[in-house]
C-alpha cells in the first residue's frame, strides 16, 4: 500500500514551526510527508537543527517508503528571508497562501490530511489579512462549511461553541441554532472519525454551578437544556449541562467520549495542564482531515534548534490513524 500523503504547513517562518517539520522528517514516521512552505527556509531550519535533511520538489507520485530525513516539498516562496524569533508582516501572505494550498490539495484528493505547525495571527493581520482569527475559521471559510475546533489528548476530548472571542460577547453567541451545530458535528465526527457507535457527549454549562436552577443564570434552563432534551428524543447520548468545576473529576470522565464547552478557556487549562506536549488541535466538519500541533510560535526558542517536536509528532500520528480509519473515497 502506498504511504497516505500528509500536508504539513509550516506555520510562522520565524517561529518554531519550520524546525519541527525537519525535526518529524527525521524520524521513522510512515507517511508521504509533504511540507508546503519555502524550500530554502527548511534548509536553513534543518542546518539550525543539525540534520542532514533531503529535500524534494513533491511530484505527487505515491510513494510505498519513505526514507528518514526525506521530505517532499511544495514550494512558497517567502517575502521576506526570516529572522527568527522576529515575525515579518510581509510575510504573511507567504503564510496564507501554504493554508490555502493545503486546504485546495485536499479538497483535490492530494493530500490525505493536513498537519499544521503553529502562526503568528498579528503576522497576518498586519499583512493586510484583517479578518483573519486563525486556523480553523480559516479552513472553514475556504471550504464553505461549519466547523468546531476539538483538541484531543489520548485520555480526553474537548470540543468548543465558540473559539476565539472575548468573554464578553460569548452569551450573545451561544444561540440555539450554534449548539444545535456544534453537537450534529460533534456527534457525526466521533462516530465515522473516531469509529465511537454510540458517541455520548457531555454538554457544560454556561454559568457557574450550571446556572443553579436559574439563580446563575438561565441560559440553561431557556435554552441549554431544551436544546439538549430535543436532541435526546432523537436519539443523541447526550449528558448534562455540567457544572464545568466538577465534569473532569473522573467519575464524570467515564460517562463521555468528548465535552463540548461553551468558551474557549472553559474546559482547554485542564486539557493543558495534563497533556499539553501530547494534545492534538483538531478542525470537525471540514471536507478533510485537519490536526495540529497545540502550541504557539514559541519565538523565544525559534532559531535554537532545541523545540521539542512531540505536539507535532502526536498531530501527525492522528491524522494517520484518522486517514485509517476513513472511508475509502476520503483517501
């Protein structure tokens, strides 16, 4: 069998990103790793790392092995040469344009996944992207569909209604129709991409103690839980709202396959905190597999040599067990 073909992007050229991906060629991984950046970039980061790191424009054959230290390479130039540890704005059309090359090879069928190395969003924006808020809204966008970010860790899955927003405005986002979305994805991807039968979810509340019967809050009682009783009578294993101070205590954890939270730092400190160098960033509901790393430029060790791969080791080793377990005409 041919080797499935993964897009790597290499995220912020001064951050860690292009680093790590000659750091993953190194190693005996059994994938078509195609990186989709500036080829000269990946020399100067894998002479940063001391590998010896061969490099190949990706022709787009199907490839049975690949040898360690190989990397097939989709060329973007740069802007600008980087400087690391110093984001540039003028090159963050460079960085655009590998997320949009990755996302159009997939949707292609020229990649069975895409692996994504951190960025820097002010690189974008200041390049005149002022839209932009990140990964996965742009992957969305670019595949015209709804997506929910979920990160996953080998002992824990969390899933978010909304993403990138201040506290402030996330009650006027959580809508019936939102949660709604998010739980159809949810429960669709954990059932075709993680093969769960009978996926049960567990749905946090809004509101300290879940609202407290209404004295915290009543986006439980007025739309949280009739939400959640309708899905139910369709048949959804669905759990909750949950206090979200006492849904990681394990006797919860052993009721649910993923959480779905409602904001952003309401459920990812725990995640964090236990597993932050094995937990994947995954985008549900995309056309295609998207994973990656969960973790930052890291712009103070950019250039070092020294980042640790292990985030990016263990997004690309799900996109491989995702690409697995698709069905044959998503390979």
């Amino acid at each position: 069998m041919s080797l499935p073909r993964l897009a790597i992007t290499a995220g912020e050229p001064a951050g860690v990103g292009p680093e790590l991906i000659a750091r993953l060629a190194a190693m005996p991984i059994a994938a078509d790793l195609i990186a989709i950046t500036d080829r000269d970039l990946l020399a100067r980061a894998a002479a940063r790392c001391h590998l010896a790191l061969d490099l190949y424009d990706d022709d787009g054959r199907a490839l049975d092995t690949r040898p360690t230290g190989a990397l097939r390479v989709h060329h973007v130039p740069l802007g600008a040469t980087e400087n690391p540890g110093h984001p540039d704005a003028r090159n963050g059309a460079h960085v655009i344009a590998t997320l949009g090359a990755a996302a159009d090879g997939c949707m292609a069928g020229r990649y069975a996944a895409v692996v994504t190395a951190p960025l820097q969003k002010a690189t974008v924006i200041e390049a005149g992207f002022a839209d932009f808020t990140g990964h996965t809204e742009f992957f969305a966008q670019r595949a015209h569909c709804d997506v929910v970010m979920m990160l996953a860790s080998p002992e824990l899955r969390v899933t978010l209604a909304t993403t990138h927003l201040p506290l402030r405005e996330v009650p006027g986002a959580i809508t019936h129709a939102l949660l709604e979305r998010c739980l159809r994805i949810v429960h669709h991807a954990l059932h075709t991409q993680f093969g769960i039968a009978a996926p049960r979810i567990a749905v946090l509340g809004l509101n300290p103690h879940a609202g407290e019967n209404g004295h915290l809050g009543r986006e439980e009682l007025d739309l949280i839980i009739p939400l959640l009783d309708a899905l139910r009578a369709e048949g959804m294993q669905l759990i909750g709202p949950l206090p979200a101070d006492t849904a990681f205590v394990p006797a919860q954890r052993a009721r649910y396959d993923a959480v779905l939270a409602m904001y952003h730092d309401q459920a990812l400190p725990v995640l964090k905190s236990e597993a932050f160098d094995r937990t994947v960033n995954m985008t549900l509901g995309l056309p295609f597999i998207r994973t990656s790393v969960d973790h930052g430029t890291a712009l103070d060790l950019a250039g070092t040599g020294t980042a640790d791969p292990a985030s990016l080791l263990a997004a690309a080793t799900m996109a491989m067990a995702l690409v697995a377990r698709s069905a044959p005409s998503q390979h």
